[in-house]
C-alpha cells in the first residue's frame, strides 16, 4: 500500500495583506507599554501569545522569564540609576538551561536497512502479527505434515519472514516508481496488516498517479506467478513444497485485496487517478475514493465473518465455530477500522494540499524594524510602536541582519528591567535555514520551516532587503485556520 502527501503540520495565522498586513496588537508591542511611556489610544491590550500579565509563557524560550533579577535585586538596581541615570550597566544574557534540542521524529520501529536510500523500519506490531502467522500456520501444517512435530513452528516462522519479504518488494515498486518521479519517499514500514511507502508529494499527473498504484499489486502478481512456477517440479506435501504454495497463495491474496478500489488501498489511488482524469479535479478523485473505501470497510466488516461461516473461504459451516467465529469476527473488525480511518486520513490530506496554497510567506510576515545590538529592550519596543510594527531585527552598523529577537524572550522581561536588557541579550543568531524568501508559499514554504525548526525566521526580498519577520506560531494558526474552512 502506498500512502502519499505527508506534508506534515506546519505552523501557521493571520490573513494579512499582500505588503504588511495590518497590525493587531502583540507581545512586541503591548509589552513596550511603561509606566514612563504613552500608551497608544488604539492598542486594545490583546496578547497573541496567550501570555498573562506575570510574563510567563508556555512556549518561552529556555531563556523566557529569566531576564529580569529576583526582586530581591531591585534596590540596588533602582540605586544604580539614581547614581548614574544616562549609563545603564552592559547588559548579561540571562541564565539558563540550554536550548532545547528539537524533538526527533519517531522513526517508527527497527531499522531494517536503506534499498535506494530509502529506510525500512519494522514496527513492534509486525512482531505480533508474525507470531499470530506462526501459530495459525504451524497449526495448519500439523494437518498436512503431522511428522514435523514442533519443527513445524520453525517452518511457520520462516513462512511468515518469507511472506513479509514478499510484502517488503511489494512496497519497494511502489518506491521507485516514486522515485523515478521525482518524488520524496520519507520511508517504508513494515506493520500489523502489510507494509506502507510513504511519499511526501502527490504525482503530478493521474497517469503518474495510477501507474504509481498499481506497480505494487502488480509485483505481488508477479511473485504469485513465480512462486507457482517454482512449485510445479516439486513433491507435493513436502515442506517445500508447502512453502511455495503459502506463498503464492498469499500473494494472490496480498494483490487482489490491494486491487480493492477504496482508498486507503492501491485500488483506491487507481480508481482516484481515473476520477481525477475524467472531472480533472484531484479532490473530486479524493472524495469518490474515500467513500468507496468506507463503503468496503463496511462490507469487510459484515461480510468476512458471513464468508468465513458459509464456508466459502475453503473451510466446512461446521468447523467455522466457537474460537475460529470470535477471531475471523476480530480479524473483520481490525481490518475494517484500518480501511475505514485510511480512507478518513486520506481525505483529510486532500483538504490539506488544496489549502496549502493559501500559506504565503508574503501574507503571513510581520513588520519588521531594524535595531542595533547595543539597543535597550525599551527603547526597541517603543520604536516598534511608532512604526506599527511586530518584530525586531537586530543589524549591525552597516543595517546587515544579524539576529531575531525572540518573542518569548520579550515577554519573559519585566517592564522595569527593560531599559536595562540590550536586545542582543533576547536575539536569536539567524542561520542560513532562517533566512526566508518572501515569494515562498505552500508546501514549499513547509518544507523550508520543517528543514530549521525555529520559532521566528527573517523573510527578504530577492533583492536581499529585509521585508519582515515570520512568526511560526503565525504560520501554525493561518495552516489551522485554512483547514478549517470548507473545501
């Protein structure tokens, strides 16, 4: 099976207009407020981060909240400005743990290795389901080799590695037909009811889309016919020959179900790319599929146990009882809700990629202005007040980019501290992967945030200019906010 468009969740707000939106009111800017300072008529107090008035924030930086001393420190600082009013004292990052290093993605189980550098990993419930085949398997060669005795479970053991190898070059086409598309293959895992590619990028084309489904079913054929032709010159009812008969069997079983046309299966993305080729509208293919795939759930649910029970699957009305009637009714269930929450996701992701447009660096960017290192915090915000706007970026003395200050770090600063904190002391170093072009959109702009997590990134124009400050809270509520809205 082949899964595709993990964008991932982005972050970010605010529909703002085309140069720099308008400017509600935020942390940069309500907390400029002093006791010394006029307070602007139109600020309406809002604080966009949820912070409260204590200046504690959730989401602060490992340095948030410890700019100021402990009040216990406040004499001698207000001693200190009586004694020399026009010099504060150089300002001292604050103290803290270090930063946080980003959280790893889970890997989602044991590495196997990297065919086409692509990383195979085995999830703990493929260790389950292995054990379940041994069992069922090992019970089913007793019957027809009775002489094997407990050695049987090794050769249901390594029926069920063979029958997941199977399943593994099954998933492999589906990975180089992506990959000879040019499109991203984060990995292939191996899990509880087969395996899953998945691919970061939809194909661009429902030809693409197609051939990139049915590369899958069509290998599991493949082996299916291999397997039998491996089995014509050997003796029936030996190990052997056993072996090859569970294998082919199961492939044929493995392409047939794939071939089911309802998303999440390869039969679904088939029959997707065929509604999509007709109306010419990936969403339409998307939503016929889905619904497809959870009118099959539903008839897996009902009618695997009403097969079972009527023996049409190869087994007698009379021993398809007690025990066997509770796990082919499980096995109906488990499969059901997998089709069933597959067909969901993959409708969510539709709606995802048709409003991924909608993200624009541009649109999204907050209005920046430039201060020096040396700046008091106070003086910084009073002049993003001035000029309407809600981000600094501190320059060096010929106005070059050298740091963000950070959001967080502003709030963590009480207001009569800040005439005391130069802004270098609450900036963040912007690293190539912070610096962001202004033209940047969708899944583009995601991909260039996923590659360097930070919390504000600098957006320039093709010219080098600075055009503002990207908030990734800004990006996480405008990406919340678009799914949000019908499609």
């Amino acid at each position: 099976m082949v899964e595709s468009g993990g964008s991932g969740r982005p972050r970010p707000d605010s529909e703002q207009s085309a140069e720099h939106p308008a400017t509600p009111a935020s942390p940069a800017t309500d907390l400029a407020k002093t006791p010394d300072e006029p307070q602007p008529e139109n600020d309406t107090g809002t604080d966009d981060t949820g912070a409260d008035d204590t200046g504690t924030d959730p989401d602060a930086g490992p340095h948030a909240g410890t700019g100021a001393d402990a009040d216990g420190g406040n004499d001698k600082a207000e001693a200190e400005t009586e004694a020399e009013p026009t010099a504060p004292p150089t300002p001292t990052l604050p103290k803290g743990p270090p930063p946080p290093r980003p959280p790893e993605q889970p890997r989602g189980g044991l590495l196997m290795g990297r065919p086409f550098g692509v990383p195979v990993y085995v999830a703990p419930s493929w260790f389950l389901v292995a054990a379940l085949i041994t069992w069922v398997f090992g019970n089913q060669l007793d019957r027809v080799l009775p002489e094997l005795g407990a050695a049987r479970y090794l050769v249901s053991l390594f029926f069920a590695v063979a029958f997941y190898a199977s399943v593994l070059i099954h998933e492999l086409a589906h990975t180089i037909a992506a990959l000879r598309f040019k499109l991203p293959v984060r990995r292939i895992q191996l899990q509880f009811f087969g395996g899953v590619s998945e691919i970061e990028k939809e194909a661009e084309t429902p030809g693409r889309e197609f051939w990139l489904a049915f590369v899958g079913p069509l290998l599991s054929l493949i082996l299916s016919g291999l397997f039998y032709l491996a089995l014509q010159p050997v003796e029936r009812g030996t190990v052997p020959g056993v072996l090859l008969a569970g294998l082919m069997i199961s492939n044929l079983i493995v392409a047939i179900f794939n071939l089911l046309p309802g998303l999440p299966l390869d039969g679904g993305r088939m029959l997707r790319a065929v509604v999509w080729k007709i109306t010419g509208k990936p969403m339409s293919g998307t939503i016929a599929a889905a619904w497809v795939g959870r009118a099959l759930a539903v008839s897996v649910l009902v009618g695997l146990p009403l097969l079972t029970q009527s023996g049409a699957l190869g087994s007698s009305a009379e021993d398809s009882v007690g025990m066997d009637t509770v796990t082919d009714a499980l096995l109906a269930a488990i499969l059901a809700a997998i089709i069933w929450t597959g067909a969901g996701n993959s409708l969510r992701m539709a709606r995802l990629r048709e409003h991924l447009p909608d993200l624009r660096a541009r649109t999204l960017t907050r209005r920046a202005v430039p201060v020096e290192t040396a700046t008091p915090l106070s003086e910084a915000l009073r002049r993003a007040n001035d000029a309407g706007a809600r981000a600094l970026v501190v320059v060096d003395a010929h106005g070059e980019p050298l740091s963000l200050v950070r959001e967080a770090a502003i709030v963590g600063v009480p207001e009569h501290r800040r005439p005391w904190v130069a802004v270098s002391g609450l900036a963040q170093d912007i690293t190539d992967g912070m610096r962001i072009s202004a033209e940047l959109a969708g899944e583009d702009l995601l991909d260039v945030l996923r590659a360097t997590p930070a919390t504000e990134y600098l957006v320039v124009e093709e010219t080098g200019e600075i055009f503002g400050v990207l908030s990734a809270a800004d990006v996480e509520r405008a990406f919340v906010k678009a799914m949000a809205r019908p499609s």
